[in-house]
C-alpha cells in the first residue's frame, strides 16, 4: 500500500512503541504495537485495536493515580465521560470558566472536585442509563426524605415503580 501523504513510498508495517499523544496526553505510550511508517517521508500510521478498551484503561489508572490531576487529565477524563466543558461545570457545580483553568492548568483542581471526577469515571461507563448532566439539576432546593421502595427481581435489585 502506497503512502497517502507522500503518495510514493510503500508503507512497511513493524511492531514498536507509540507515543500516543493523539489522546490528548502526553505521557501515555503504547508498547509494541503495530505501526505502518513510510520509508519515503517517514510517516507513521498506528494500528489501534479497541479503542475503547484502551480509553477506559487510561481513564482508571488516571483516576487511581495518587497525584492531583493535571490539566490534561481532566480534560481527556471530562471527554472519556462524554461531557462538554459547560455540561462538566454544570454536574459538579462549578463555573464553566473554571473547567476551562483546571484543564488548561491556570488553576489545579481542588481536591474535592478532584475527587469528585475520579467517582464519576470509576463508577460510570461512558455511555451512561443515567445522564450525568442530570447532576447539575440535583440539590438546589431542600426536599423531603425520599421514601424508596426496593424489590428484588430476577436481574437483580430494582427499585419499586409506585
């Protein structure tokens, strides 16, 4: 196969390590994968299986890092969840322009908010039954204590439709 950038060289395909700054981080490297390069203009092409496997990989060792999150954590993390900047500010109840300091690293994020986006990747799938936008309508107004009702079904526990 002809190069599509330079259109002369022919493409040879190696396994060797990427430096996968096209998820937006830049310190994520994928090791031995397979890697079509150009011998002419030495283009590189990486192959990359599942995708979505690998995001989800990235996003729970980022959420079980130790250290605060960067700048560009919490924006790869606010994209693997699915979330705008404003529908991000909007669930965890701060201002859009405080997202957008956090994730080009003006301010750090604190610790509770931190804390807060790590629950949300660690407990969430990416496509989601519950939307977390709807997060941002929760908890305004004070409310009566909810009387839940939970039944057990054969998919497992649900709760009571009255």
């Amino acid at each position: 196969m002809k190069c599509p950038i330079c259109r002369t060289g022919v493409l040879e395909t190696r396994r060797e390590n990427h430096h996968y700054t096209e998820s937006g981080l830049s310190n994520v490297v994928l090791l031995d994968i397979e890697v079509e390069r150009c011998p002419h203009c030495d283009e590189r092409m990486p192959a990359i299986p599942r995708i979505e496997q690998l995001h989800r990989v990235i996003a729970f060792a980022l959420a079980e890092q130790k250290g605060r999150l960067s700048g560009e954590e919490v924006r790869f993390l606010r994209k693997y969840l699915g979330l705008s900047g404003l529908h991000f500010a909007r669930t965890i109840g701060v201002d859009q322009a405080t997202v957008s300091r956090w994730e080009n690293n003006k301010d750090p994020i604190g610790p509770t908010a931190d804390r807060l986006l790590r629950l949300m990747v660690l407990t969430r799938p990416p496509v989601q039954e519950y939307a977390l936008e709807n997060l941002a309508d929760v908890a305004q107004d004070d409310a009566p204590p909810l009387q839940l009702g939970v039944k057990v079904a054969e998919t497992g526990w649900q709760v009571a439709r009255a």
